[in-house]
C-alpha cells in the first residue's frame, strides 16, 4: 500500500509539475544569486559551470495518440534538437523507429536514452530542447499503390520545445510531460473522418526523462570582463575603414559574408564608438554564446551607447534569446512614447514567442504601459486575444491576457467583455448569412439584427477598432484571415508617418482594421468613396480601357474650378503615395474594386489578401505584371488631360522623393516584418519574403540610382496594357451584379443627383441647337441641347458631349430592354474626331436621335434618366454663350536668335573619385515651331556614327557635315555621304 501511495503521489505531483507550473508572479522579485541554490524545494545544487557530464535524457512514450494515426503510420520517431538564438548547437539527433503499444490506450514507447556529446558547462542559458514527431505511412493501409509511393516519405505530425534550465536557472530534471501541438498533416490525421477539434483532455504528451541527481544544476552566469578603451581609429587601415562603415551602414544582415561578421566582431569596439546602430550586427555576429563567453559579450552590451527604440526592435527577434540581451532592448525600448510604442505593438506581442520564460522585461514592459494607457490596454488585449488561436504558444499568450485582464480594473474588464460578446454576436450573425442560400439569407440578415438590436438595448459598448469609436457603419467580415491586412495597414501607417516627419504629407487615408480571431474582424469603412470598378463601369464594360472617366467623376463631386483643381492634387499626391507603398510592399491582387476614390479626390487601396510578390495566376501568367498600378485614367487626372504637362512631372518628383525616405528607414521595415515571420501568415514565413522587400527598397543604391530605378518604374507601370486588361476581366466577372445603380447612387456620371418629371417640368421638345469647341481640359466639341418645358416661355439650353449622350443611350438599353429604341449614332470614325467636319455630322445625327428619342413611349420619355440628363449642371451655368466661340489657347512662343528660355532640373553628386550627374527634368522650353528658309541656310547638318555597346563605353566611328545652304529644299535629296574624323557631341 505504501508503494501504491506513492506512485499516485508521485504521479500527481508529475501532473501538477508539467500543467501547473509554478509561480511566475510578475511582480515576485528575483532571487539574490547566493540564495538561489536554496531557492528549489530546499535542495542542494551545484554551478552548471562546473559540470562536466553531457546533456542526456530519455525518450521513454508518447500518450493518447489518435485512433487515425494507428491505421495510417506503422512507424514514430522523434528528431531531437539542441538550439540557441535559432541555430543548432550540436547536430540533431533521431530517435529509434517504432510502433503502437496498446494497454488501456495506444501510446508509442521508446525508452531510449539520447545523448548529446556536449558538456552542460558550455550550455546557453536559453539553451532550447526542440522535439519532432514524425510518423512513417502504412502502406498496407487504403488507397493506391501509387498513391503510397507519392506518400512514402515520413510526414511531420507534431512538436514541441522545452528550454533546458528554468525560470530559477535550475537545469531540467526529472519526469517531464510535455504536449505536442500537431502540424498540418498531424492535425488532418489526428481529425479523421469526424473533423471535430480534439478536447484538452485528449492532448498528446509526450513524456520525457532527465536525469534525477540529488544536486540541482544551478546556471550561475561568469563576472563581466572590464571593458578596454577602444584603439584609435587611425589605425584602421583605409580600405578596412571603409569597408566597415559599408558593413555598418547596410540595411540588415541580407548578403552579409561570412568574412564581414569576422570584420565586425574583431572591430566591436570601433563599432561601438563610431557605428552604435550597428549593435543587432555585432552581436550576431559573435562566434560564440557558451558560458565562457558571456562575460565579454554582457560587458560590451552594458557599455554600448543607448540605441534608439526603433533600432533596440531588432535585439528583440528569434536571433537573439539571451535574456540580457533582450532585458536591455526593453530598457532602450522604454523611452518610446505611447503614441510610438502603439504603432510597433503587433510585432512586441510577437516577439513574446522568443523569450524563453513567462517571466521577462517584456511582459512586464507591456502591462506597465497598458495600466497607464487604455490605448495601449484596449489594443493590448485585442492582439493577445487573436494570439491565443496559435497552437503552439496559445498558453502563453492566454496568461498574459490573464494577467492583462487582472490589471486592467474591473470596469474596463466589464467594457472589454462586453466588447467580445458584442463580437460573437456579429460573427455568429455574418457566419449564418454567408452560409444560408440566396432567398434565405435576408431573412437570417433580419434575424441576426434583432438579436444585435437586443444587445444595445441593454447595453452600449465601444468597439475593438477603437475604445473612443463610436460606430455609425462598419464592415465585419467573417472566412477571411485579417491579420495579412492589419500588418499591411501598419506598415502603410508607418510609411505616412515617416513622411510627415520629414514634411512630405502624401494625403494617405488611413483607416482601422482588426482580427478579432480564427478568420474573423472588423474593418473601418471610408466614407464618401467608391471603387474604380463601379466608377469606370458608368462608362461601359470596357470602361477601363478609357481615360475620362476618373477625371469626370471627380468634376461631378467637385463641380466649381477650384475645388476640382483641390481634389485634382489630393489624387496627384495620394496616388504617389499608393504607387510606392504598394511597390515596397508587393501588394498583389490589384484590381479596379480593391481601389477607391474619394469624392475628395483621395486614393487608397484595400484589400492587402496578397503581398510580398505572392500574386495570383491567370493561367501561367501573374495576374500583377506591373509593378504597381499606374493606368492612363490616373495619367489623365495627374496631367489634366491627355497630354503631359508638369503636373506629371510633380508627380514623378513626389513618388521618388517618397520612395527615397522609406529607403533610408529600410532597416525599420525589415525588422517589423521580420518579427512578424511567426505570426502563422502563409506569405510571411520566412527570409525569402524578407529579401523581396529588400529587393524593393534597393537600399545597396544612392538616392539618384533609385530615382532613375523608381522614375523606370513608373514608365514600365504607366505602359502596361496588362493592368487595364486585369480590370476588363474583372468587370466582366462582376456583371452579375451590375445593372443601373441603387436609389440613392448617382444614375449618370456627370450628375451628382437624380431629378425627376414632378421636380423639373414636363419636356416639351429637344433638339440640337449648335456645336461649340472647348479647350478645358483638352480640345473637344460639346453640343447646345435647346429644351423647351411645358409652362415656360423661353427654352433652356445645356451643354453635352458625345460620349454623355452615348452614356444616355447605354444607361437606357439597360433600363428598357423590351423597349425599342431609336439607334444611336456610335460609328467609328477613322483619323482625328475632334474637329469641326465630324462635330458638324455628328450634330445632324445626335438632333436625329434626340428627336425619335423623344417620340418614344412615355415610360422612356419620362423616366428619371432623361430628366436627371437635361437638368442643368455647374458647366451650363458658365458658358460663353450660344454664339460664342472660345478662343484657342494661345501657341508657344517660337524662340528668336539669342533668345533662350526653360530649367533642367539636375542631381549632381560627387563619391568614390567619379562624378554622377543626373538629368532628372526639363521644363518651360521654347519650341521651335518651324524653321524659313533663310535660316535654314545659316545651319549646318552634323550626323555622328557610334558603336552600340550594351557592357562598354560606345565608340565612335566617324561622321559628317552638310551645309543646308547647299542642298534644293524643295525636293527630296538621297546619297550616300563618306564618314569623316568630325568632332561629335
């Protein structure tokens, strides 16, 4: 009976050990070192230092395996990994293959002594114990023969990781249970034909033995080494000194050789005095992190200078797990303002993945400032909740969530409960609307809104977009993963934020977006917008392909001259600011209806489900050819009309002049998303999405290489027919839910609102009164329509285009496709249309339409749609008057001898012994606009033959010179000419 008691105690205690651990109170202070040999149940310990014995344990079973994986795997085996700072310390090694066991249960047994031939002296403090489980497939079991031989390689089915000393610094002992969090396939075996999720109860552990010596193993760090003066810089020699600063200035460690980490850790010290921004690549680049060597490497950490906040990031990421380190990154990370620490809060919850121990600066860190900050709290609390859906590190965050919610008081604990079953409410309401069938799904919308329309009743809360958000609309969405549009939104926060500091305001629209868990959140809507689809469909289908309509629409929200010149720069400046953001970030999927316009003439784009380069396929093509989206309708609004003008050239200026201050914050943007490479999104996983940014921001290049770069970029986006026929098909695709626009959307492009027969009089008669050219924004015709209305003496004339009155008639065939129409007079004509001979016919047929239009059914003749087209808008209102013709624009100067005018803008630059000039513009020319013979006579011809080098200065091969006074003008002259030694410019 003795014995009995004593296995039961001993295997409640293993229980409580493994799923109870002890306290890890944030607030405990820790112990002094000459009484943490006591410190552990009283026992006896000695230094680690001292030891040494290798590292071994044993692997002795695996416990409450699914039934699924029995008939699937005939073989385990585990592969066991000893690391620190993300790297291996000693080669992993595997376990024996065996199978299934079974006496109450299945389990696996090994009870197989592992050891690792190193000694525990040299042992990390954050040394980590990583264990996989892989399973070897039955081929016995169903399926085809080939399918087996395409499934033969054993497939990962779970793991988990243990550190090797305590939070007490106590090395491992004992009987340790640990619980395997299953992979993808691990989790599809372990589901089976039910697909339900396993209970808590039904955890796979994993138990494994440690040695049970009667001494503790106690980590006692060694005294830190003096720190010596740094040697005078000039004993550097030159090229070494500028090779360092190279290593030094480089935006992160992307290319760095094995040969400058050598370069960088055996000149530390004038790293220090000279580069200390370049600590994260000094530390990673130490050739050793065993005990010996701490002490030089704490000394050197603790005399460095104080970095700023957004440069300690870095020491915070998976490379660096020494709990000194990371305690000092925190300390700098302090002086961060909660404005500051708000914007980076997604990668420090993050980075709680790589501490060692629930116990650290970090956690601390965090809950300090959200006592102090409801802010902070509010989105603190969010993140942590949409953090728990991790597998593998869901306890942890569930205990900081804990002890947030414990800190936070008990009202703001009330507002954040209420808050998420406010959220679990909607969810449930959008999860039962996106599953019901077409004619059922206003009805579960109903339903669903009176169970939220209850909520309120009884209570009011805040939203997790904001604690100061009150909601007037707001978009949930449920089956889509939020968390890749947050970390693009954050980013995108940060570029503007980079900007404005700088004084460089690119009228970004920022708006919020949240996870609110697995697949689920909330997203602030922008009001006064529309996408360029619904825009651009206004004029057809094929609406993409024209160049009007973008500028059109925004003169119908902005109909007086200067607001419409206002909204034209708010669309110049954001549009850059899109162009490169979207650039840096690879954002992907870019169609007409994930960008939006406002009324206000502001772009945005939303929707970031693809980024980092991962673009869709159109068959074996990407879908995104162009390097960003950049299309003749937005070239129409930015010059103001179809041809270039200098407003495009602001445009280029603005977009490399913001391409350029993102560039020299390259490190920044790197260690966000590096930090974010765990957070389980599919398209940040690791360093090669890293280098794609980092291709992006060319950071290797000077300021006028990435202007030429960039300025490329834009003529290659610029030409691409590819992004128009992108949005085609992507109209195509949506024309199941086109047709005329809702009741309270604008029926005409041109026509801010909607009139009617009651409000405006009954039409009488309308015809075609005249033509008249126009010159704003570019040269075309517009027709005089003469209206005579039923109770008025004297007509009333508006002005129309062509392509109004085509609009007319398409909205119509759309409204009336039973009706007969009269045909509308859209034949194709060949060479120029804007001009008087085609305006003249075209005036007689559009009179011919207009008058059997108005002939037509009363349904058709009184409908919305004519009466909103002849009501007179803004433009009407300033004409020049029927008879008036305006007058041209007056042509440019012809330049007289001597006469010179304009600016070359130029970037003239002088490093490594070679001078760089770049022409970047030129502006305000005097063009010549013809030449007469007598002048023609006073010039020379000179021609200039060179060799074609693409790798190699071109040579040159000869020239000639021809006086024009000796040629006959009036005719054509063909003749070979003999190539001379001329001068050439």
């Amino acid at each position: 009976m003795a014995s009995l008691t004593q296995a039961v105690y001993d295997l409640a205690k293993l229980y409580l050990r493994a799923f109870c651990p002890p306290s890890t109170s944030f607030g405990s202070r820790p112990l002094p070192q000459a009484a943490e040999e006591e410190a552990v149940e009283g026992r006896s310990s000695k230094e680690a230092s001292g030891t040494t014995d290798h590292l071994q344990f044993t692997l002795f079973a695996l416990h409450g395996i699914p039934a699924n994986w029995v008939s699937s795997y005939e073989k385990y085996f585990l592969m066991c990994s000893l690391t620190h700072n993300g790297k291996n310390l000693f080669k992993p090694v595997q376990s024996k293959r065996v199978g299934t066991y079974k006496s109450f249960f299945y389990h696996v047994k090994w009870d197989e002594l592992i050891n690792f031939p190193i000694a525990v002296a040299v042992l990390p403090l954050e040394s980590i114990l990583s264990l996989t489980l892989f399973g070897v497939l039955n081929q016995n079991a169903g399926g085809s023969p080939d399918s087996n031989k395409q499934r033969k390689a054993p497939e990962q089915l779970g793991k988990v990781s243990m550190p090797l000393f305590d939070f007490r610094r106590v090395l491992a002992r004992g009987s340790r249970l640990l619980c395997l969090w299953t992979t993808t396939q691990g989790a599809a075996a372990a589901a089976g034909s039910t697909g339900r999720k396993r209970m808590p109860t039904e955890r796979i552990i994993l138990q494994v033995d440690f040695p049970n010596s009667s001494l503790d193993v106690l980590y006692v760090g060694p005294k830190e080494a003096p720190s010596p003066e740094p040697p005078p810089l000039e004993e550097l020699d030159p090229d070494l000194r500028r090779k360092l600063e190279k290593i030094c200035s480089r935006a992160s460690n992307f290319g760095l050789k094995r040969a400058d980490h050598h370069i960088l850790w055996d000149h530390r010290l004038h790293c220090q005095r000279d580069h200390p921004s370049s600590l994260p690549k000094v530390l990673a680049s130490a050739p050793s992190w065993d005990w010996a060597s701490m002490a030089h490497i704490h000394s050197l950490l603790h005399h460095w200078p104080a970095l700023p906040p957004v440069t300690a990031l870095e020491l915070l990421d998976s490379k660096f797990a020494d709990t000194e380190v990371r305690s000092v990154a925190v300390s700098w990370i302090e002086k961060s303002s909660d404005d500051e620490l708000a914007g980076y809060l997604p990668q420090l919850v993050q980075a709680l993945k790589f501490e060692c121990h629930l116990k650290n600066a970090l956690v601390v860190f965090l809950l300090s400032r959200a006592q102090g900050n409801i802010n902070i709290a509010h989105y603190l609390c969010w993140l942590l909740k949409d953090a728990v859906q991790d597998p593998a590190w869901g306890w942890r965050y569930e205990r900081v969530l804990g002890a947030l919610l414990c800190l936070c008081g008990a009202k703001l604990r009330a507002e954040l409960e209420k808050q998420t079953h406010f959220v679990t409410l909607l969810g449930a309401v959008a999860e039962r609307v996106r599953q019901a069938g077409g004619s059922t799904r206003q009805v579960a919308l109903q339903e669903g809104l009176e169970n939220v329309q209850n909520f309120f009743q009884k209570n009011s809360c805040r939203l997790p977009l904001s604690p100061s958000l009150v909601a007037k609309e707001l978009n949930i969405k449920v089956g889509e993963d939020l968390r890749q549009d947050m970390l693009a939104l954050q980013m995108i926060r940060i570029m503007d934020r980079i900007w404005l500091q700088e004084g460089l305001d690119l009228r970004i629209v920022n708006f919020k977006c949240i996870s609110t868990g697995k697949d689920k959140g909330m997203v602030e809507l922008v009001p006064s917008s529309e996408t360029l689809r619904k825009i651009q469909v206004e004029y057809g289908v094929t609406g993409s392909f024209k160049d009007k309509p973008l500028a059109e629409w925004l003169r119908k929200y902005n109909p007086a001259e200067d607001e419409y010149e206002k909204a034209s720069e708010n669309f110049i400046y954001s549009c850059a600011g899109c162009c490169v953001a979207t650039y840096i970030l690879g954002i992907c999927d870019r169609h007409n209806d994930n960008i939006m316009l406002r009324s206000t003439g502001h772009m945005f784009h939303i929707d970031f489900g693809k980024f980092l380069g991962h673009a869709q396929m159109f068959g074996s093509f990407k879908r995104d050819r162009a390097p960003f989206v950049l299309t003749s309708d937005m070239a129409y609004v930015i010059n103001g009309g179809e041809r270039p003008t200098s407003r495009f050239q602001l445009f280029v200026d603005l977009c490399c002049q913001a391409y350029n201050l993102i560039r020299k914050h390259s490190g920044l943007f790197l260690n966000l998303l590096s930090l974010m490479t765990s957070s389980g999104l599919p398209e940040l996983t690791g360093s090669q999405d890293l280098k794609y940014v980092f291709d992006a921001l060319q950071p290797h290049n000077t300021d006028a290489e990435a202007t030429i770069f960039f300025t490329r970029l834009i003529e290659s986006s610029l030409g691409s027919v590819a992004t128009k026929f992108n949005f085609f098909i992507h109209n195509l695709a949506q024309l199941r839910f086109s047709g005329l626009p809702a009741n309270d959307e604008p029926i005409l492009s041109f026509s801010p609102k909607t009139y009617t027969l009651k409000q405006e009089g009954r039409i009488l008669h309308a015809s075609i009164f005249s033509f008249q050219k126009r010159y704003n924004p570019d040269k075309h015709y517009t027709y005089v329509v003469r209206i005579l209305r039923e109770g008025q003496n004297e007509p009333q004339f508006v002005f129309r285009t062509f392509d109004e009155f085509q609009e007319l008639h398409n909205k119509l065939t759309i409204l009336f496709p039973l009706w007969k129409l009269p045909s509308f007079p859209n034949k194709m004509v060949l060479g120029r249309t804007h001009i008087k001979e085609v305006a003249a016919k075209r005036k007689l047929e559009l009179n011919n339409y207009v008058h059997n239009l108005m002939r037509s059914s009363t349904e058709v003749t009184q409908c919305d749609l004519i009466y909103t087209f002849y009501h007179p808008i803004a433009r009407d209102d300033k004409t020049e008057g029927l008879d008036a013709t305006p007058k041209a624009p007056e042509p440019p100067p012809s330049p007289t001898s001597g006469r010179v005018e304009g600016e070359v803008k130029l970037s003239i630059s002088y490093r490594n012994s070679t001078l760089f000039i770049m022409v970047m513009h030129i502006r305000d020319l005097l063009v010549y606009s013809g030449y007469s013979k007598e002048t023609l006579g006073l010039r020379e011809l000179q021609l200039s033959v060179l060799s074609a080098e693409s790798l190699r200065e071109n040579y040159f091969l000869g020239g000639i010179t021809l006086r024009l006074k000796d040629f006959d003008l009036s005719k054509e002259t063909v003749k070979w000419y003999k190539l001379t030694a001329v001068p050439y410019f």
